[in-house]
C-alpha cells in the first residue's frame, strides 16, 4: 500500500473517511503501525514517560526525538510519520523553528512536523510551511504548557474557553498547517472546530466528531501504567501479559526448566569426540 500524503488526508475529510493515527518510539512498535494499515504515525515527545520514565515531555531534546524519528521511519517506510517538535525548539524564534523543524526532515525523513500551541505560533508555522515543510498544528490540552492551563486538565469546558480554542484552531488553518490535532476538548466542541475547518482535525480526547483519532500506543496496549487519561480505552493488556511471561522465565530458569534441549545447539558429528580428545592433550590452563 502507497504512503498517504497530505492530498489523500484532505480527501479523506472530504469523504467522510476517518484518519487512524498512533503514536510510536522506535522501530518495532512502527513496524506493528505499518503492518497495521495505520494512516499516521506520530513519533511523539510523550516518549518521554512512555519510553524514558519521566515526569513530563519538557526534558525531550532534538537529538533524542531525531534518534526515535530515525527509528521509526525504518519501521514505517511507507506509512506517514510525524516528528514531535520538543519543548523549546520552536518557542525561541521562527529562525530556529524552521532549522529546527528542517532536521527532523533531512536527519530522519519523516512526513511532516506537529508542534504545540494555537495563535501564539502563527510565525513559526508560516515560517516552516514557506520553508516547504509540512506541519500539523496541537491545540486544546497542550502538554508543554500545561503548568500554564494548571496540569494535564481537559480545555474549553465553558463557552468562554471554547471560544479561544476555536480561535487557535482557525488560527493554525490560516497559518497553512496541513492538519490539526485536538486534544482534552469537550465532543461538541471538537465537532465544531471539525466542520469549521477544512484541513483535517485529528483528536485524542477530542470526542467522535473529528476527521480522525490518536491515540498513546503505550495507553492503548496497557503497559504504560503511570497513569491513564480517560479518553484512552485499552485495547490490550500487555503489561500484564509482559509481567506474568518474565515471571515464567524467572521460575523456569531458577529450576532448570528452561533452557531445554530444543532450545540448543549441537554440535557438528564427530567434533564433540575430537573435542574431547584435544581436551586431553592439550588441556586449557
């Protein structure tokens, strides 16, 4: 199957069809996606507790979210794949968002670029669209920012507040973003800014109504246990299924179950009986 582009995603809205999007850190869980048929893979900053057992997104660095852009776009060479633009390589100027943004395309060949934040990144968007990249705007529950929206809590749940995320979201179409992902918004409020916009509006908490859903592959596969947003339905219980095969292991190895015959290898005929016979000879000090 030939790799979506920005023309099949526009389509897609256009028809109705809903985009599948997930997100993935390294060549394994990207592989999974492609084979999947997923239409985006975002390799996102969320990384960082997924992957890295941190607090928060804020320590990710450009080398790091490079390395697992490298990674995932091995998996994944023919499925769209997004690099997360970390904290603080777009917020300082519009110059470095766009050298910024243009590595993660030169070093690791992704597809386009996210980046978070609503009005106040209108320049850096411009900025990296007119370089020729490809960019997908991030509103509503913004995790970069969250000390600012007071932690990881849902947004626009007041007509005053909606109204601002509408406002960011018309914001970043004008701006020349290929796409918008929403996310910790109320379903009427994604279903609002989805038919206003003609971009495609991708959501993760952002209710049924949006031209497309995300969601963490770390949530959604039950091995991230740190915490579960509750947009996120678990389609799997692997961390359980993980702990309970290491336990196996464990046991086995400690009784001597494990390895077995079958999981050996022999030696060639003969060479065991002339191995012993040089053992012999010439025994090893």
């Amino acid at each position: 199957m030939a790799k979506k582009t920005v023309l099949d995603f526009m389509e897609m809205k256009n028809n109705g069809e809903k985009i599948t999007f997930l997100t993935a850190y390294d060549f394994p869980m990207a592989s999974f996606c492609e084979k999947a048929g997923m239409d985006m893979v975002l390799v996102g900053d969320s990384a960082a507790m997924v992957v890295h057992g941190l607090s928060g997104t804020l320590p990710m660095t450009m080398d790091q979210m490079i390395q697992h852009s490298q990674a995932v776009r091995r998996g994944a060479p023919d499925t769209f794949v997004i690099g997360d633009m970390p904290f603080l390589s777009y917020q300082v100027s519009r110059e470095s968002a766009i050298e910024n943004a243009g590595r993660f395309f030169k070093e690791a060949g992704v597809d386009a670029i996210k980046l978070e934040g609503g009005r106040r990144v209108v320049r850096q968007i411009e900025g990296i669209v007119e370089g020729g990249m490809s960019v997908m705007g991030h509103i509503g529950l913004t995790p970069q920012s969250s000390g600012q929206l007071g932690g990881f809590r849902a947004q626009g749940r007041t007509a005053e507040a909606a109204i601002e995320v509408i406002k960011d979201a018309q914001a970043i179409e004008n701006a020349g973003a290929f796409a918008l992902l929403v996310e910790a918004v109320p379903p009427e409020v994604g279903k609002i800014i989805s038919e206003m916009l003609k971009i495609p509006v991708l959501g993760i908490g952002a209710g049924m109504h949006t031209d497309g859903q995300l969601l963490i592959v770390g949530d959604m596969l039950g091995y991230f246990e740190a915490f579960t947003p509750k947009f996120v339905k678990k389609y799997a219980e692997l961390g359980a299924t993980i702990e309970t095969a290491f336990g196996e292991f464990r046991d086995e190895v400690r009784t001597g179950e494990f390895p077995e015959e079958q999981h050996c290898y022999r030696m060639l005929e003969g060479e065991h009986e002339k191995l012993q016979n040089l053992l012999k000879k010439t025994p090893p000090r």
